[in-house]
C-alpha cells in the first residue's frame, strides 16, 4: 500500500496521542462541507435510509453518532466495499466505473472529523441532496425461476445445476443480468452457463435440477455470468450483447454452504435478463481463468511455489502468512485482438490479494512491457465484483493474441485473517490445516474474471 502522505491539517489530527480539543473547529472538516460529499460518493448506495444497510447515514444526527465507527471502518478498508484499491504495483489502465474507493487523504478527513467531535458546520454548505440509485437491472425482460427449490441439507457443501428455459423461438442478446438468491445465509457463488444443445435438460429430470459437484457435465458450455457475496447487476451498453442462441437453456450452477445448525430451508435462487432481439455491432464472451493444477505447459498453468514438496503442488501450508501461488495462461484467440471490458476475481477465505497482469507479445505497440489490469490488496470474500473499465469502447485495453495472463493470489492461512478464523469456528476446527485447490469453502481458488469485446460478425 501506498505510504500516507497527508496534508498538514489533517496529519496533525491523527498525531498520536492527539485529542479531539487538539484539533481546532477552524482547522477540523465538518460535516456539510466535507463529511457528507464523502458519504455520498462512496456509501450512501447502501447506507441511504431505507437502504440494503443496517445503518443509515444521510443525515448529520446518524453520522455523528457512528462517526468513531466510521472511521475505523474506512481505516481499515473494510468500508466501502470496494477492493480494487490503488496499489504501488497496480495502475489500472483505464479508471473503474463506478469506482467508490475513498483516498488516504478522505480516509483521514473522516478520523479527522471524528476526532474533533464531529462538527456539524454552516448547512448552507451541504451538497445537493442524495439522489438513491435504482438497484438492479435497469429493465428486466425475462426472469427464470427453478422448477422446484432445493433445501442444502446441513453438512458438507453442495452444487446443484439448476436447468432454466427462456423458451426462445429466435436468438437473443442479453445486454443484462442479475442472479437474485434467494437465501443469502447458504448460497455461497452462482455461475451462469448457456447450454446451447440442451444436454441438461435429460440431467435435469422431472424437478429441473442435478447434483453437480465438479462442473456442470456438459459437452459444451457458455460462460454467461455468475454471482458471488457482493455482486451487483451486470448490464451492457446498447451496441454489446451476450448471444443466447434459439432454444438454449441456461444452466444455473448453485454452491451451497450449509450453515451449521441451520434448519434446511428452500431455496430458489432465481436470474433476471434485459434482452435485446436485434443484433449489436459488438458481442462479449467471459474467459475464465485460474485453478491450474498442473506445472507449466503450452497453454500456461500453475507455476513453482513455495508450498511445493517436491514437485510443482498448489498448497497452502498450515499457519502460512504471505502465501503466495502464482499462474500463468497464454492467450490464443481466433481474432488478432479484442478489448479487455473489465475484471474481477475470486478467491475464499484465505485469500487476502490478487492481482492480474497482462504481459503483452510486443510491448513496442502495446506502449510497455506489461499492464496490471486489477489488484484488489483488500480482497473480502463477502463483496465481490466485475470492476468494469470507465471508457468507451474504442479506448478499452486491448487483449492480443500471443500475450499472457500471469495470476498472483496471496493468501493467509492463519488464525490472524479474521475470515479464515471464523470460518475455522463455523467448520468446528481447532487450527489452519493445509490448504489445496478445491470447491469447498475451506479449499481455495485462483481465478480471473475477464469480460472481453469484439466485432459480431
């Protein structure tokens, strides 16, 4: 992480030691001025009243009385939950859209204020008033609902394939999607696969649904999206579209965590789609790539570590702090090039941050020998997300056949990460264990997200 460079006023506010007379009312932010900008940019999404949070914070009495919470909260980067974080090894090449991460500097404006007693101010000075943002997708055309729910049975985790039909005559381009679980406490991720030979539809049986531990035992499959704690809708421009070709069916893969001590309840986690019938100028497809398992090879994969014994292994060695597993994926496309649209990644309990890279084959006309397209140093399993560039699309990062997609996931697997700690609690384990490749809560992963643009021929 970048060293804190403060202003004067504000670097005397967080001096040790330093009380809130220390700070004088002339020097201190105050609320309407400073504070509620911030709150507005960066947390009012969820925190507005009536809004997805416990807490609200529109108004000056609510803010004060959580002003310490806030405080100690951004410090420590668990607020707002935004992970890609800038980094000294990480210039994204194109800013976020949406991006609602607060700088060092508004971080120490908020303990600033908190410090001084959390002034209120002159409200002549206070912004506009909040305008709340609509929630999900901006027109939902279809919904598709499980035949029957599945009620995850305490114990082991659990993947079910769940065989949902759009019943389309003619094929369709979806500009949007939002998956919507239905019980939040269990479901762990979901992923959207388009099945355009219908091969699940025999797996599916009379209640539309299948054990699927492992993949989704299809031929052949489309990766249309997915979800995971945090998630928020995925929606397109109008000139870019997912295909959903004529009588497919979309095949919802459900992992389920079963809570301890929590009485099976049905679920139904359902998926929302704005669609578009008329072809656009552009389609996007998902590359998904990560979990190596083997040593390096043509295509690229798991690269030597140190938890290895011997051979090339991915394993997290028991109380490992700094645990690193790096992968490398060479791309081969069908086309010269595409345009990077965005990416995310996805990692479990142990995880703590991943990075990205793009190593370009000829860094003369890329401009540089590579490009880091995302690093989230503050990785929390709970808010996860496609992080999409903020560019029109003939000035997205390019993806060039021949260039390589290197992966580096840190983990800690100690009794220290906070997340792995309380998972350990739930899994009535007394200490870290090893930790290897796997689907499970206490297994990890290594994978990249990267929605990719090109011409719809």
């Amino acid at each position: 992480m970048r060293p804190l460079i403060l202003s004067l006023p504000l670097a005397a506010a967080l001096v040790s030691g330093c009380s809130p007379e220390a700070t004088s009312s002339a020097s201190a932010p105050t609320f309407h001025k400073d504070i509620e900008p911030l709150l507005q940019k960066s947390c009012l999404s969820c925190h507005a009243e009536g809004g997805a949070a416990p807490v609200g914070l529109s108004s000056y009495a609510s803010a004060k009385a959580l002003a310490p919470l806030i405080a100690e909260e951004t410090a420590a980067r668990r607020m707002p939950p935004w992970g890609a974080l800038p980094t000294d090894e990480c210039a994204p090449p194109r800013p976020f859209r949406g991006d609602m991460h607060l700088s060092l500097d508004e971080i120490a404006m908020l303990r600033a204020w908190s410090d001084a007693g959390a002034p209120e101010g002159d409200p002549a000075d206070a912004p506009a008033p909040y305008a709340p943002v609509a929630q999900g997708l901006s027109r939902t055309d279809l919904e598709l609902v499980p035949r029957m729910p599945y009620a995850a049975a305490e114990g082991p985790d659990q993947f079910r394939c769940f065989v949902l039909d759009p019943a389309l005559a003619e094929e369709a381009w979806v500009q949007g999607y939002d998956v919507l679980p239905g019980d939040r406490e269990v479901v762990h991720h979901a992923l959207l696969y388009i099945d355009a030979r219908r091969e699940s539809e025999a797996l599916g049986g009379e209640d539309g649904s299948y054990e699927c531990f492992g993949g989704v035992h299809l031929s052949e499959t489309t990766l249309l999206g997915g979800w995971a704690p945090g998630t928020e809708a995925f929606e397109l421009p109008s000139d870019i579209g997912i295909s959903l070709p004529a009588n497919a069916l979309i095949v919802m893969q459900v992992h389920y965590h079963p809570k301890p001590g929590k009485p099976p309840s049905p679920d139904a986690t359902r998926v929302a789609l704005r669609l578009n019938e008329a072809r656009p100028p552009r389609a996007l497809r998902n590359l998904l790539l990560g979990n190596a398992e083997e040593p390096l090879s043509n295509r690229g994969a798991l690269l030597p570590g140190p938890g290895d014994r011997g051979s090339v292994e991915f394993r997290i060695p028991a109380n490992a702090r700094g645990h690193v597993e790096r992968m490398r994926f060479n791309i081969d496309l069908p086309i010269p090039e595409v345009s990077i649209y965005g990416a995310g990644v996805h990692m479990h309990r142990a995880g703590v941050d991943m990075k990205v890279e793009q190593i370009h084959a000829d860094p003369g006309r890329a401009g540089a020998e590579s490009t880091c397209l995302l690093q989230t140093p503050a990785w929390d399993f709970n808010w996860q997300r496609v992080y999409s560039y903020d560019a029109p699309i003939d000035e997205l990062p390019a993806l060039r056949s021949g260039d390589r997609i290197d992966l580096r996931c840190t983990y800690d697997n100690t009794k220290d990460n906070p997340a792995l700690a309380a998972q350990l609690v739930e899994e009535h384990l007394p200490a870290p264990r090893d930790i290897v490749l796997g689907e499970s809560t206490l297994d990890e992963m290594c994978i990249a997200f990267l929605p990719i643009v090109h011409p719809n021929f």
